[in-house]
C-alpha cells in the first residue's frame, strides 16, 4: 500500500514540473530581390526542464503547406534553427514532455 501511495506521489509531482518553451524571437532573413525562399530564423528558451538535452519541434505553416524542423536546446535551455516559411507562422513543442503548444509565432 505503502509502495502505491509512494509511486502515486511520484507521479504527481512529476507531472507538475513539466517543461514549458518559449518563442524569443522569430525574424525574416531574405537576400536582396529573393521572394522565392523566405527564411526565418526562429529562437527560443526551454523552461523547467527535468532533463538535458531537451528535443524541440517547430512547425511551420500549419494551415497550408506544414512543415516540421526539429533541433536540441543547449544545456541552458536556449535553442535557434532556421526555417521557410511562407506564412510567417510556427509552432513550438517539447518532445517527451507533457508541455503542449504553449509557443506561437505569427
């Protein structure tokens, strides 16, 4: 009985410290005349991690054309990929991690 109040607390309080992330910044980076490839660089933060390394998936143009990129954030949680965009809109996830899509950029 002991050992099933002991494993439900455990869970419980896992759950509670779940990771969290966050859009820092989301900028267009286009070369001078080029509307054929419109590049963003998308960075961001990783919050209450319970372990390293924290996977991050971004998904891009959910609506029309989705596209998912995935990079790892660095031991500080902090993380940036470059990604195509056509809509100028993405969406962030932590694998593994009961954060849900907490992060949007449009």
């Amino acid at each position: 009985m002991k050992l099933i109040a002991g494993v439900f607390l455990l869970l419980a309080s896992l759950s509670t410290v779940a990771a969290t992330v966050k859009i820092t910044s989301f900028k267009y980076v286009r070369n001078a005349g080029d509307s054929v490839h419109p590049l963003a660089e998308l960075c961001g933060t990783v919050e209450g991690r319970t372990s390293a390394p924290s996977f991050v998936r971004v998904l891009v143009d959910k609506a029309r054309n989705p596209a998912v990129y995935n990079t790892v954030a660095d031991m500080d949680g902090s993380f940036c990929v470059a990604v195509i965009t056509y809509r100028g809109s993405a969406e962030v996830t932590v694998f593994g991690e009961n954060a849900g899509i907490e992060a949007l950029a449009k």
